[in-house]
C-alpha cells in the first residue's frame, strides 16, 4: 500500500509540475502576443500622424494632379492602418484580459507546493484501510478536517457495537456449566455461545 501511495504521489506531483509548466507557457505566449501588438499598434500611431501631416504639408500645393493621387494614396493607407490599429487594440484587451482570467483561474494551483499534493495524496489513500480501533484511529488520524473526524465517530460506534454484541452473546449463554469427569473427578468449565 505504501508502494502504492508513494507511485500515485509521484505521478500526481510530476502532472501538477506539467501542468504548472504549461500554463506559465501560455501566460508567457499571451504576453508576448500582446507587447508585440503594442509595439506594432504605436509604431501604426506614429506613421499615422506622419501620414496625416504629410497630406495636410500637401494640400497647401493641390494645383498638381500628382499630388492629389499622392493625397488620396495616403489618405487610403491611414484608413487601413487606423483600422489596424483598432483591430489590434481590440486585441490586445482581449489578450491582458486572458492573461489576467488564466493567472486568477490557477493561482491556486500555483501557490500549492507538490510534496504537500504528495503527502495529502498519502493521507486520502489511507481511509481505504481504516485501524481496527479507536485507539489507533486517534493516533493515527488527527481530527484535521471533517472527514477525518466522521471516520473516527464511525470506527468508535463500531467498536461499541461489537463489544456490546459479545456482552449480549455472554449474557445470552447464561452461568458457567459445570461437567465432572467420574474416572479423573476432575471438573470442565464449559461455556455454551
């Protein structure tokens, strides 16, 4: 049974530290994601206003076919990237917000230390072979939570339960007998159950 504990906790601690492993994998590739849209959406910012005071530089001078194919080209491109540039806001707050759900959802799990998920795997696997008595059930289990405790309330009324039947069983049988051997005259006690 211990061999059996001692595997189902190293199994348990070695998921748990995958499973740690993972999701910080994932906090990494979010954040990531999300400071490379920042940069690309401030880089978009600035060629934007470039853009913006290149077209307003041009207009003084409109009298130019070319430059009013330049006006219009630019003004095309600052409407696309302003549309980028939305887009990528949107999701960037999409993402902090992921960040933010996934580091709330399991930091539980990031604060719980793996030789304690060990050692409470242990504890869990040894209700299965409860002690005889409530003497040993004290020992063995303190009362640390309510399971512990009802599974000591149990044993206890189970051990009254069979010392009050051999009671009822010796009270049932009656007074000792008494047989006397005629050849040794010598007398058996003798206890009908």
């Amino acid at each position: 049974m211990d061999k059996l504990n001692n595997v189902g906790g190293a199994a348990l601690a070695k998921a748990y530290v995958e499973l740690k492993a993972e999701k910080e994998n994932i906090q990494t590739q979010l954040s990531d994601r999300c400071h490379r849209l920042v940069v690309e959406s401030d880089e978009k910012d600035v060629i934007i206003e470039d853009l913006k005071n290149r077209i307003s530089h041009l207009r003084r001078d409109n009298q130019k076919n070319k430059i009013l194919c330049e006006v219009d080209d630019w003004k095309e491109l600052v409407n696309s990237l302003q549309i980028d540039r939305d887009q990528q806001k949107v999701e960037i707050e999409q993402l902090k917000l992921r960040v933010e759900t996934k580091q709330s959802s399991s930091g539980d799990i990031g604060d719980i230390d793996a030789q304690k998920m060990t050692r409470g795997s242990e504890q869990r696997s040894d209700f299965r072979s409860p002690p005889r008595t409530a003497r040993n059930t004290a020992t063995a289990y303190p009362s640390s939570n309510g399971v512990s405790c009802f599974m000591m309330v149990l044993w206890a009324l189970q051990d009254c339960a069979t010392t009050m039947w051999i009671g009822l069983t010796m009270l049932k049988a009656g007074p000792p007998k008494f047989k006397v051997d005629a050849e040794t005259a010598e007398v058996d006690t003798v206890m009908i159950i």
